[in-house]
C-alpha cells in the first residue's frame, strides 16, 4: 500500500525555513535517543550529514539558495508557489520487505511520475516517530530551468501514481487495484488523542521536575525526613498543582475520547446503512431512524449544492470524513435522485377530482421549448426544457406528471418562474379547477401565486398552501399590488395570510368596500363576527336563527327519524332576507364601534 499526500505549499523563504526545521527537530513528548527525529536526509544536491550540525545547517542554506534561484528563472510572476511539503507512506508488510533506502527510491519514482524530479532540488527525510517508517519530501516548485513543478488535482494524480506503483513493485493493492468496494475512512483522531496524551505525560513529568529543583532549603530536608520516616513521598504545594493538572488534563482527554468514540461509532453506522441500502429512500429513512439528520450544504453566494453532512448528538461528521465514497458528489452518482428525495421539492396536487381523462398528453401544444419522455416504470410523464441531456441525465427533469394527471412534481433543481408557469399550464390543460402545494415554503408559494396572476388576473388563487397563515400582507401586496374587497375577503377566508396581519387586512377592507353589503361584511369582521359561518347552517339552521335573531346552531325539533330537507332556491331565499336586514343595520351617529378585537374567527 502506498499512501501519498501533499501536506502543503509555501511562497515564502521563512515558510520554507520552518518546514526544513519541522523535519529536523526533535518533539520533546514524542522524540528520545532511541526515537530520534532525524534519522537520515536525502537529497538529488548531494550528501547531508545529520551528524555534523553545521555542516547540515551549511548544506540547507545551499538548498534554500537553489530553490529561489529556480524560482527568479520563471517569467511567470503569477507562479508563486516556491516549495511544496509532502509526505509517502507504505504498509508494515511493504516495510519488511523493502530496505529504507529502496523505499526512499520508490518514492522518488511515484512522485516522478507527477514532476520532474530528476532536474527539481528536493530532501527526503525518512521518519519512524509515529511508529511507522514513512518519508517527507521538501521539493522546490520549479525546475533547474524555471518550469513551474505543480499539477491540477494533485490528490487524484498522486491516487492514480501510488496504484501504478503497488502494481509495478508488487505492493499491497489499494484504491482501484482492489474493487470499487465502499470502504470506510480510517479514524483521523486515532493518533491525534495518542500523541496528546504523550505530551501531557512528558508535561507532567518535565513540570514534576521544575518544581523540585525549585524547593527551598528547608524544603528539601523536609522531603529528605519524610521519604525516610513514611511510606509515601513527600509532595510540595507546586508538585500537588501539577498533580491536579495533569489529572484534569487525563480527564479533558478522556471525555474527548468518549466523543470521538461515539463519533467514529455514528461513522459506522452510517456507512453500514450507506453500503446496505437499496436506493435513496432506503437509506434517508434508516439513517433518520438512528436519530442522524442530513444537511447539503451550501455556497454562501450561489446557494449550489456544496457538500453533506451528518448531524448525530450535537456533532457534525461531513461525508467525506466518514469514507471516500460518501462526498456528495459519490453519493450523487450512486443515487441519482438523492437530493431531490431528501429536500422533497414542492408539489401541486389538483384540489378536485378529475373529472376528464386526458387520452393524449404532448408537452409541445403547450410549450414547444420543452420535450416529454415516458417513465416506464409507472407511466408519469418526464418534462424536460428542450436543451438538457436527457440519455445522460434522465433524472434531470423540470416537471413529472403523474400517470392519472392530478399530481405535478418540480425537478431536483431549484425551478426558475419558466417551469412555475409551465406547471399552471400543465394543470390548466388537464382540467384542473384549483392546485394545492405541498412542501413549499413562503416564498415559494409566493413565487407560484405571482406567475399565476400574471398568467391570468383570474387565476390569482388557482394555487393554494397546504399549510395556513404562510403569507403577509406584504407579500400579497407584492404580488398583485392594492387587492379588490373580494380578493381581500378571500384571503382572509383561505386562511392565506399570517395571523398578525388579518387584522391589516380588515382594514385594507374598509378602505375598499363600495356597496352596503360590503360594509355591513366589514362591520361583521370588525367585532368579530363569524360571517363565513353562514355558509355552513343548513336551510333550518338559517330559518330559526333568523327568527330568534341568533345565529347559534340550534338543536333539531322535529319528531321525524328522517331530517328536514330543504331546497337550495328555499335556502338562498333565507339568506338573501338575512342580509337585507344586515343592509339596514346604521351605524351610530357617534361612530363609536364596539372595541375592537383583532382576533379573527376563520374557517
């Protein structure tokens, strides 16, 4: 197994100082004579001796020179990447079967395969402090002739050089040499949580041994005499601080680890679900029942899709984290229609019973920028816009109308006011009367009502919420502008607009009403009266109350066992007396109203 990564690049020579001293001192909690961090340095200048230190020091101030005297020989000032810090790694089995030095061979010929490393100055440092032998390579960006040393998509390209190499010297295979097999990410806090607790202990220790050396003279008899007289050892107050410390710091790194753990647990259970599961569906439902919710996340400016991540207890695991295979864009590939489940975009569903069946449905009649296509696993209709892909993308669609033509679905892509209008148009031709959306949000519906009305003046309702109160006043003034007392009344009655503002919208009523009738509606709305509340008392609901000049439900009189039935001329006969003796109510000459209560009784 060969692993190769680009750790970083600098553009200044202080940076490169730093990266040349990264890799030659020693870190005190990790590094010790029989660990030492500096074992060799190799480099295509010439030979280092680590074991004189100023020659080293010599010899990496040549290094330095030649890197920026490559440099000063490109004409391109744009180029200013001067070094690049990367590090190799193989599998123990590879290391017990190569030597040091042909390892560090390979490892010039895998990076070979990217740059010029025959003619680019460069210093590996072979390393076994993290308890494996692994290589970090120090190379200049540009050539002995000025040529710029960098690669687009380096990650992929150093991917596809370290398979070619497992090929070539027989190494254990990973990446594409084994399958295109999920495989889950390795624990990226594994050595971290190790060398934190190393360096505690090395701080303990060191700190134990500071404090000592400060003891006052009386100080140290005291331990002197209390190490010969007692069993345990003598603790002053510094050594006692320490000693809390550091078992604060034990208790910090433990909690980190029950976190970690936890995390890498949700990690497995992720993947295990991921590589389990059938389709998107399958998968989005397993995964919410583990009590793991999913977010896309987006671009701040464009509000494109980015990247995923998984949100379990508090914690947030992106995919690629939780293995390769699982970045937004694997996943994507692996499930076409991952996010256009998991955001569920909006949907109208016709508000009526169909009562015609279209035979024939063709997309151009209505718009002959857009083609159909059939799906021919239940027969719903795929619209397209005219230019898309449809053998490479299928699933890439704007609307899908379902196979009884009551139900219309918007694409997996945010759908612009073309495609809204196209789905009014869609609904229009297939005999709707009316559209309810569903998992829409406010601005949505907005989006629809106003491409609707400006379709047609009539159809400024067509569309309706499945949820109520969505809207303000605001943005039905948006849409349309100053509303008529019908239209105000019916979005009121529609429960259209958010509960704040009906009382905004009795006003804008009083402003607008003509006729008496319409005054006497709004007098109504203004002490609260349940006006709506008429169309729902039947012929001898209407009849009693008009009698009793009470509009409470009353209770059924009649001895029969069948109901009283009324005809609907007998019924609209009882109204219409109603409300011509609301026409005669006047108002007092005072015009003290009743207070006002903005609470409004809807339907």
């Amino acid at each position: 197994m060969a692993i190769a990564k680009l750790l970083h690049e600098g553009e200044t020579v202080k940076q490169l100082r730093n990266t040349i001293r990264y890799n030659t001192v020693a870190k005190e909690y990790l590094n010790s004579p029989d660990n030492p961090r500096l074992l060799q340095a190799i480099s295509n200048l010439g030979i280092i001796n680590i074991s004189d230190p100023a020659a080293y020091q010599d010899f990496m101030r040549e290094f330095i020179n030649e890197i920026t005297l490559n440099q000063s020989l490109s004409s391109n000032k744009l180029q200013k990447k001067l070094y690049a810090h990367e590090m190799i790694s193989f599998e123990d089995e590879d290391n017990a079967r190569f030597s040091q030095e042909e390892l560090a061979q390979i490892s010039v010929e895998l990076l070979s395969d990217l740059y010029d490393m025959e003619n680019t100055p460069y210093v590996i440092y072979p390393q076994k402090d993290s308890g494996r032998l692994h290589f970090h390579f120090i190379r200049s960006s540009f050539s002995s002739d000025g040529t710029y040393q960098r690669v687009k998509n380096s990650k992929r390209a150093m991917r596809a050089s370290c398979e070619a190499i497992e090929l070539k010297y027989n190494l254990t295979l990973t990446g594409k040499n084994v399958s295109n097999a999920i495989r889950p990410a390795n624990d990226p806090m594994a050595k971290v949580m190790k060398n934190r607790q190393l360096e505690a202990e090395y701080n303990y220790q060191k700190n134990l041994s500071v404090a000592k050396e400060q003891d006052s003279p009386l100080t140290k008899l005291k331990r002197k005499s209390y190490d010969l007289l007692m069993e345990d050892n003598y603790h002053s107050e510094a050594e006692i601080t320490e000693q809390h410390s550091y078992q604060q710091a034990l208790q910090n790194l433990a909690e980190n680890g029950e976190v970690n753990q936890k995390l890498e647990a949700a990690k497995k259970t992720i993947f295990t679900l991921y590589n389990s599961a059938n389709d998107e569906d399958e998968f989005i439902n397993l995964v919410k029942k583990q009590g793991i919710t999913i977010e896309l996340l987006k671009h701040a400016k464009s509000g494109k899709n980015k990247g995923i991540a998984f949100h379990y207890q508090g914690q947030t695991i992106s995919g690629g984290k939780i293995s390769s295979s699982m970045t937004l864009g694997k996943i994507k590939k692996r499930f076409p229609n991952f996010i256009h489940t998991l955001e569920k975009p909006p949907s109208l569903r016709s508000t009526h019973k169909l009562q015609r069946k279209m035979l024939d449905f063709q997309i151009e009649q209505i718009n002959k920028y857009y083609k159909q296509r059939k799906n021919n696993a239940n027969d719903d209709i795929l619209i397209y816009f005219g230019k898309k892909n449809i053998a490479a993308r299928p699933y890439n669609y704007n609307l899908r109308l379902s196979s009884n033509k009551d139900l219309i679905r918007f694409g997996p892509s945010t759908p612009n006011d073309h495609d809204l209008t196209l789905s009014i148009s869609v609904a229009l031709k297939n005999g709707w009367k009316g559209a309810t959306l569903t998992n829409s949000s406010p601005e949505f519906l907005k989006r629809m009502m106003k491409v609707a009305y400006q379709k047609d003046p009539e159809l400024l309702f067509f569309v309706k919420p499945d949820k109520p109160h969505q809207l303000t006043y605001a943005d039905l003034k948006e849409i349309k502008g100053d509303l008529t007392f019908d239209e105000l009344k019916t979005a009121i009655r529609n429960n259209l607009v958010v509960k704040s503002d009906i009382s905004i919208l009795v006003d804008a009523m009083e402003e607008q009403a003509k006729t008496t009738e319409e005054k006497n509606f709004y007098k109504a709305l203004y002490i609260s009266y349940p006006i709506a509340e008429l169309d729902k008392k039947t012929s001898e609901e209407l009849k009693v109350s008009k009698q009793s000049s009470s509009f409470k439900p009353i209770k059924k009189t009649t001895n029969s066992s069948q109901p009283i039935v009324f005809e609907d001329e007998e019924r609209q006969l009882v109204l219409n007396d109603i409300k011509n003796e609301m026409n005669e109510f006047k108002p007092i000459k005072s015009k003290c109203y009743p207070k006002r209560n903005n609470k409004i009784d809807t339907p």
